[in-house]
C-alpha cells in the first residue's frame, strides 16, 4: 500500500514553492468586460453605433487600464472614499440596476418588410396639422367635447394650448412630414382622415387635441438614405412602443397612484398623500424636501411642471429599484463590475484632482520651453518679415523660381533681375490667420532666408495669382504684450505638465504592480 504524505509535504513545500517562484510569475492582467467597455465609451460620449468601429474598442482597454492604476496611485497612502464620494457609488449602483433591469423588460417588435413599405407609401404625404396642447386629461376630455359640441377650434386653441408657437395661429403647425413629431402624435395622426380631430393624445409634452387639416399628395422616389431613415424612425417607434407597454405594466403592477392636486397646489399639508404604490407612499413634505435637495433650496418647486415631472420620475424609478432588486438585478454580476467601473473611474479623477492638478503651475521658463518646444503650434501667432514675389501665371513664378536657384540669387537681386520694386513687408500675425491653408502652412514652416514653395493665392478665376515667399524673420510677441496669448499658452502648457505627469504616474505603477496586460473577460 502506498504511504501517506505528511501535512508538512502537503501544502507547506508547494507554499514555499510559490513563494521561491512568486517573482518569476506573470502579474494578474487587469480584466475588462465588454459590458465595462460599452458603459465607459458612453460616458466618453461616443455614440452606441460607433462603439464597434476599429480600434474604438482596444483605445477603450487602454484607456480603462490608465484609469485603474491611476486609481491604485491614489489607494496608495491608505485613501479611502468619503460619505459623499461613497453616495455617488450608491446613486450610479441604483442607476445601472434600473437601466438594465428595464432593459431586460423591453419586448421590441421586429420590422417587417410589410410595416417599411406602408411607412413609404405614407411618408409621400404631407399633412397640415393643427393640435391644442394642454397639461391635464380633464382639461383635454373638456375641449373634446366642446369641439363635438360644434366649439371652433382655432379659438379654443388661442385661448387654451400651451404651445405658444402654434397657438397664435390657432394651433396650427403647417405642413408635417412623417418623422418630425414623436411617435404617439405621428400614429394618432395616421389615424384622422382630413378634418377629423383625434381624441386626447398623450406624449411626454402632455395631452393634444390633434386635427388633420389636409393631405398634400407628392409623387416621389426615395433615395436609399431616406428609405434608411424611414427604418431608423419606424425602428424607434417600435422601441418606444415597448417602453410605454413596459412603463403600463410596471404601474400595473405596482399599483401606481398620483395625485396631482395635491402635488401641485399651494397650501397643501405636508402629510398630505401625493403619490402611493404598493409598498410606500409619498408626501407632499417629502416631495418639497426631495426638490430641495435636487434642485436647491428654492421655493415653489413642486407647484409648476418641474414638480409633477419629478413625482413622477421618482415614483417609477423607486419601483424599477423594487423590480431590480427582486429579479437579482441589482446584486449581478454586470451590475457589480460596471459599479468597480465607476469607482475606479472616481478614484482615478480624484488622483488627478488631489494629487497632480495642485503641482501645475507653470511659470515663465516652462512657458517659453514650451515655445521652442511646440515652435509650430504658434507660428501664427508672431508677426513675419517677408519677401513676396507674385505673378500673374505660374510659367512666370516657376520661371523666376528657376532664376534664383540658378544663379543663387538673394530676394534684393532677384528683384532686380526681373525688374521689379519689392521690399520686405511685415504680416501680421492676425493677416497670417487669415491666409489660406496651405499659404499659412507653407509660411509658417519655413527658415529665416529660406525660400518657400510656388503656392496659389486660393482666389478664383482673375484674382488668381501665383507667389512665394522669402523669409526674412518673425517677431515673437513678448508674453506680457499679448494676454490672449499669455492665457492660452498658460492652458497649453499645464494640459502638457498633467499628461506627463499622469504618464510618469501610469508607468510607475505599471512597475510597482506588473498591471501591464489588459484582457477582454
């Protein structure tokens, strides 16, 4: 029978093994979810459909890796986040949950090839509109039935509608192509033959009155952007769609309630209910204190629109967290790792805040070796000492070009040579700007006594001329001459000390942890 090792053998000769090796072994390479990597390209701004262009992505790795160890620098010392920084954590935990958590609920319908021709067929149309748009259902239940009872609409839309624009002109809108209104207008729209006025209709403005004043029939082709268009509005419409029937049944199920009365009229009790659902409620005291603290210690808030449209964001948004909470959303994994996202994001600003930002204050050496340095970036900025040679044809700038290479002619002799009375005038700096873009750049790059290229003058047709330069010298302005300048070499020249700073940062703490390989997870 084979003998048993001994604990001693079992696990404390791999633990000094490990410990011997430990040196040897790759660091553990910092991991990015493409969860991660969409969520950071969003905050960045760009937009969802350019996210998976070449090399959007593997920047995003980069980038994402930068961060997280300009967060480990900031950890250093033993820093941790505070009661404010650690609410900002908790806030985006609670956002991310919702987000996905809705997400998830969405049911959108596919295009069929049927729905894109109707929606051509339709979009040939042009139709003039009128509407009245008000803030309540009972005010729009009300002007429905006083249209039915033969009420004119241009008055009632004068008196009534909240649309000022379309209101003076009893409520007209003028010629309206599909696509130009949101989704629940454009469908009630569909729906009226001419003359006809639409019952209430909601829309995140409020409730319209929508009337069709008349058809305007156009015989048209679409080119293939505009059919591609045509899908893009159809493929939103269909999103939305979905969003409204999963908004319907969260208040369904939650049993939402609002009370818009008491939301917005002045002298209401604090203890007065404004809102209620199925596990909480709301009142009209905590809806002040809750404005307050959002929007500052102002008063009034919750009596104007602001109030009713914040009661009604929060009361959806408290239940999407009951919702997210309940299915496990909140707690997963996406959540956890776009959360450590963010944290590291927080933490890297504030390293750049706390520890970098306070060190960048460039004085007048770092300014001018900025200059010598960055010469080019500011060429147009100084005055320049020229000689110009202009001609009416380019044979005749090529020709004289030719001459003062041959001969090796300065410009005073090749004024001469060809008969003409030049001198060396000044540019301005503000003239250079103005040059052409290829003058510009041909001017700005060359050498005291050095002749420039043959360039046009950029004009059109008889104003055409052909030239180059010589050039004499630049003025550079003093830096006090020129506080524009003074200021905007100031912000050159600290973004230039902070990224080096942040690079010396990055590959300090490249070496301290070996966090130098970045994988997808």
């Amino acid at each position: 029978m084979r003998e048993r090792s001994s604990p001693v053998n079992r696990f404390l000769f791999p633990l000094l093994l490990w410990l011997w090796c430990a040196d040897s072994l790759p660091a553990a390479p910092i991991y990015v979810t493409r969860s991660q990597a969409r969520d950071y390209l969003a905050t960045q701004g760009v937009p969802a459909d350019q996210q998976v262009q070449d090399g959007v992505l593997q920047d995003c790795l980069v980038e994402i890796q930068e961060h997280t160890l300009l967060a480990l620098a900031w950890e250093r010392d033993g820093r941790q986040l505070n009661a404010e920084q650690l609410g900002q954590l908790a806030q985006a935990r609670a956002e991310i949950a919702v987000q996905l958590c809705r997400e998830r609920r969405l049911r959108v319908a596919s295009l069929t090839p049927n729905q894109l021709q109707d929606y051509e067929y339709l979009s040939r149309a042009l139709y003039r509109t009128s509407h009245i748009l008000v803030d309540e259902k009972a005010r729009a239940d009300e002007l429905a039935v006083r249209l039915q009872q033969g009420g004119s609409f241009p008055e009632l839309a004068r008196q009534f509608s909240r649309d000022q624009g379309s209101a003076s002109q009893g409520g007209a809108l003028g010629l309206v192509k599909l696509g130009q209104t949101v989704m629940e207008f454009e469908d009630a729209l569909l729906r009226l033959k001419p003359g006809q006025v639409s019952p209430p209709v909601e829309t995140p403005f409020g409730w319209h009155l929508i009337r069709l004043d008349s058809l305007l029939e156009r015989e048209i082709v679409f080119t293939s952007q505009e059919l591609t268009e045509q899908r893009d509005i159809l493929e939103r419409h269909a999103r939305r769609r979905a969003e409204l029937e999963a908004q319907r049944h969260l208040w369904r199920q939650h049993r939402i309630e609002l009370f818009r009365d008491k939301a917005l009229d002045h002298g209401v009790p604090a203890t007065e209910i404004v809102a209620r659902t199925a596990d909480t409620t709301l009142t009209r005291g905590q809806l002040d204190q809750m404005l307050r603290q959002a929007f500052g210690a102002k008063e009034g808030l919750a009596t104007d629109g602001l109030g009713w449209d914040f009661l009604r964001f929060w009361v959806e948004q408290d239940a999407w967290l009951r919702e997210a909470r309940h299915d496990g959303t909140w707690a997963s994994q996406e959540v956890n790792d776009l959360v450590d996202l963010r944290e590291r994001l927080l933490k890297s600003t504030l390293c750049v805040i706390e520890d970098v930002m306070p060190l960048m204050n460039p004085g007048d050496e770092d300014l001018w070796n900025y200059l010598r340095t960055h010469e080019l970036e500011f060429l147009a900025e100084r005055a320049f000492g020229v000689w110009t040679f202009e001609f009416a044809s380019r044979a005749e700038a090529e020709a004289a070009r030719a001459l003062s290479r041959k001969e090796k002619l300065d410009p005073v002799r090749l004024a001469k040579r060809l008969g003409l009375d030049l001198h060396p005038q000044e540019l301005s700096a503000e003239t250079v700007r103005g040059l052409p873009a290829a003058l510009r750049s041909e001017l700005i790059e060359l050498n005291t006594d050095e002749w420039s290229d043959i360039l046009d003058n950029g004009q059109p047709d008889a104003a055409r001329r052909w030239l180059f330069y010589n050039l004499v010298g630049r003025r550079m302005p003093d830096l006090d001459e020129s506080a524009p300048l003074r200021r905007a070499l100031v912000e050159k020249v600290r973004t230039a000390m902070i990224d080096a700073e942040l690079g010396r940062l990055v590959d300090e703490m490249k070496h301290r942890t070996g966090l130098t390989e970045v994988r997808w997870k």
